[in-house]
C-alpha cells in the first residue's frame, strides 16, 4: 500500500491496483474483512475506490484522512473498533456534487 499527498494505491498480488486521488474522495467507510481485520474504504463519486486494510496503515494515512474537510479522527477509531457490526460510514464530503454547466441555446 502507498500513501502520497496525491494519493493511495494499493497493489494486490495479482497484479491489480486500486488507485485514488485524496481530492475525489467523497467518502470514507469502516468494514471487517474478519474478527481482526478492519478495512477502510475510500470511495470517489462513482463508487469507485481503494480498500485499505487497517493492518497495511500507518501513521501518513491517518494523517492524511485528517486532511478532508471536517474529517473526525475519533469517529474512525471508535468506528474501527465497531466495525464487525457491519460497515459505518465515518465521512461523507461536505461538499454538493458539482453540478452540469448551465448551457444556453440560441
């Protein structure tokens, strides 16, 4: 797994990657994969996204996430360690979908 200021990216042993940019993340969720396994998905506006398994983090992402507008670090961890309730959403862009351009016809 990679954490950049422009992104995370994680690279499964098949060859696959999930890549996203922090600036389309719209939405931040906690699941368990397991008893002892939290994941962390970060979703783009098209449902897209990267699943981060909390064992593969450290301290960048978590700093990092901090970064998103209004973004509680207290309600990961404590989502975190609820998670095998199923899945939580922990933040959703503040932000309104970007909207299509008014066109005018002539």
């Amino acid at each position: 797994m990679y954490v950049t200021e422009e992104g995370v990216a994680r690279h499964y042993s098949d060859g696959s990657v999930e890549a996203l940019a922090w600036e389309d993340v719209v939405e931040v969720r906690v699941a368990s994969e397991s008893e002892s396994e939290v994941l962390y998905i970060l979703l783009d506006r098209d449902g897209e996204g990267c699943v981060v398994p909390r064992s593969a983090t450290d301290a960048s992402f978590l700093a990092r996430l901090r970064y998103l507008p209004d973004f509680d670090l207290d309600r990961l961890l404590i989502a975190s360690e609820a998670a095998r309730d199923g899945v939580v959403i922990v933040w959703r862009s503040p932000e309104p979908p970007s909207s299509l351009p008014d066109l005018e016809y002539d």
